[in-house]
C-alpha cells in the first residue's frame, strides 16, 4: 500500500498588494522566499495580478533557475508569442535567459510565478523555453473531477514536459464532494494551492479554502505515496505542485540563484558581457 499524504502546515497567503510594475499591478507572495529547507525545490512564488491593459514591466534576466508561469485569467504577450488563459511557459534559464521582452497583457490579467531551483549539475545547462498549451495538456476524468497534467505523470498519463528536477503539477477542478487520488514518489515535497472553494487533503480534519496553501508532510520512506483530496460543499480548483528536493545549500541574489557568491559574481558579469540568450528565440509551443 502506498504511503498516505496530509497537510502538515497551512498557510494563509497575504493579502494583495502593490506590484513592482507601476499602479496597475499589485501582487502577493503565495511562496515568499527565504525558507528553502522547507519549500526545496521551490524558491518563491507569486501572484501577480494586472487591472489595465498594457506593458508590464521590462526585459529582465534569469540564471540558474527554472520559472514556471500559470496564467490563471486573461494573456500575456511578448516577442516569444502569446499566453493564453490556462497556458503555461516553463522556462529554464541555466546559464542565464532574458525575458518578457515588450510583454503587454490584457486587462484583469493574473498568473502565477514560481521558481525552481536547478540541480547543481544543471544550473549551466544551455536554456529553453517551453510553451504548455492548455487545450494540449493530458486531462485526466474522473466521477465529479477534471485534472489537467502539465508536468509529470497522474493515472496512466504522462506530461511530455522536459524537467531539470522532477516536478508533478495539476490543475484540479472538483465538483462539491468529490475525491480524487494522486499518486507522488514518498520523498516529494509539494503544496496545494486553492483557488476556489474549499478540501481535506489525507487526514480530514485539516483543511484548506481558497487563498491558503497546504504543505505536504514531509516523510523519510522510499517508495510510492498517495495524496487523497476531497472537496467540501462548493466546487474546488486546487494547484498541486510536487517535486524532488536538491537538499543543497544556495546563493541567490536578484533575478539569479547560484551556489556560492562567486558563481552570482560569474553570473552577473556575464550578463554584463552580454553573454545571455533571448527567450523570444527559444519558445517551443507543446
């Protein structure tokens, strides 16, 4: 039998506010940086809402790391294409990426950013970027259910995503009272995310409503493990992102995330240099 999966720690995300890209944007940190013995692999994530149309923010660079962004409403568009409501761009930016090159999004717009931290032995790997359609994701249906896979495996279906760590994401909609089981490797360490209604997850006495995150317990065994949620009386949409931690000690600094402050220095002065590829060349659409 599978190893059962709880929340173990419940976290009520701040409330929204200002943006860095002027009075139209406003955000908060869904994963705030700072603890990453706890969340490893992930670094941070934020929620990052937009109330006007137009440019948001500038080009930017990246290194060492891999973002992942979930448009939840509305697009976004630079020079590498256009992100549609539900689509996803993972970007690996190894070496080093420059992005959101003249990125414009429509009115109402909200997406989702998390970083993850690249392995040691590919935080130099050349970058890509991978574009993850919606309407091209595996979905997996079940009584009450509706779980769209975007990364990793869930039933007998498969992501064709390239991960540098290994990261199962879904995007789960349930109606009220409904269950749905996800199996993960035991030594995963993953959150769930609430964006509508409310679940239990393993244990039924703690439970999550929308704008809290759910942290899995963390457990030694090897082998498999099963995360069982249930919906409460409304319909649910829950994010579960899982993956493999790195257990390894970081530097980070800005846009970047290295081992030592004498790899942020080699990043930093090859970004200088001019040395860092351009996302908007790189985009394959999945």
């Amino acid at each position: 039998m599978p190893l059962s999966r709880k929340i173990s720690r419940v976290v009520t995300v701040p409330p929204i506010g200002p943006g860095f890209a002027g009075p139209a944007h406003t955000a908060a940190a869904v994963i705030p940086p700072g603890d990453f013995e706890v969340t490893d692999p992930f670094f941070l994530m934020m929620d990052d809402r937009i109330s006007v149309a137009g440019q948001m923010g500038g080009e930017h660079p990246h290194a060492g790391l891999e973002t992942v962004t979930f448009i939840l409403s509305g697009t976004m568009e630079d020079l590498g294409g256009k992100l549609l409501e539900g689509d996803v761009e993972w970007m690996t930016a190894g070496r080093g990426i420059i992005h959101a090159e003249k990125a414009v999004v429509s009115e109402g717009m909200r997406l989702l950013q998390l970083w993850v931290v690249l392995p040691e032995n590919q935080r130099h790997i050349a970058p890509r970027v991978q574009l993850l359609a919606r309407d091209r994701m595996p979905v997996r249906q079940e009584p009450g259910v509706e779980a769209r896979l975007y990364s990793g495996r869930s039933g007998g279906l498969e992501a064709a995503t390239i991960n540098a760590v290994p990261i199962t994401l879904l995007d789960i909609r349930l109606q009220a009272g409904a269950s749905f089981g996800q199996e993960l490797p035991s030594s995963y360490n993953g959150f769930l995310f609430v964006l509508e209604g409310a679940l239990t997850a393993g244990d039924p006495s703690v439970g999550i409503a929308a704008g809290q995150v759910g942290w899995l317990d963390r457990v030694s065994k090897v082998g498999d493990s099963i995360l069982n949620i249930r919906s409460g009386m409304d319909a649910t949409r829950v994010l579960l992102y899982a993956g493999a931690p790195q257990n390894i000690t970081l530097a980070s600094r800005g846009p970047f995330i290295a081992g030592s402050e004498a790899e942020l220095s080699q990043y930093f002065a090859e970004f200088h240099r001019g040395g860092f590829a351009r996302a908007s060349a790189m985009r394959i659409r999945s």
